[in-house]
C-alpha cells in the first residue's frame, strides 16, 4: 500500500475542507449571535412590560420601560437575523494556483 496520493484525492480533500470551512463560517456569523441573543432577551423583557405592576411603573414616571426596551432589543435582533438573510457571508476566493500569474 502506497502512502502517496494522486493529485485527484487530494484536490477532493481539499475542496471538501473548504466546503467545511464556509459553512462554519456561516455558522458563527456574528450577526447570527448578536440577532439571536437580542430576540431572546428581548423576548424575555417584553414579557417583563406585559406583566408589570403598577408600582413598577411609577418607578420609572409612568413608562413603561420594560416593554419599550424590550420591543427595540426585538426589533434590533430581527433586523440583525434580516441582515444576515439578505446578504450572507460570501464564500472566500479560492486559492490562486501555484503557477499563475497574481495580479
């Protein structure tokens, strides 16, 4: 048994890591973590204004701060979440060959 590879493996092996690479990189897109965490922390102080009492209103001279905080960390979140949606992370350039010319 040989241990060299052909130049037909390896370029499938590498070709399946940078598919690997591109979509880890999709995964932890920053503005994945940023929207996701907004919307559910937003969900969660939202819910806090729904049931918030009297006394903890005038509190805060009458607004109502936890529904009005909660609903712009919602609206931040899904325009992060809508971001990331319409412009994707690009995939990288593929490597220039060995022997071509760079510009």
């Amino acid at each position: 048994m040989s241990d060299s590879y052909s130049d037909e493996n390896v370029r499938s092996e590498v070709s399946e890591l940078e598919t690997k690479s591109v979509t880890a990189a999709r995964l932890f897109d920053i503005r994945r973590i940023i929207g996701g965490l907004f919307v559910v922390y937003g969900v969660i102080v939202t819910i806090a204004g729904f049931v918030a009492s009297d006394d903890d209103i005038d509190k805060a001279q009458g607004v109502n701060i936890n529904l009005w905080t909660g609903l712009g960390m919602l609206a931040l979140g899904l325009f992060f979440l809508a971001w990331l949606k319409l412009r994707p992370t690009a995939p990288p350039p593929p490597p220039a060959a060995e022997g071509a010319p760079r510009e």
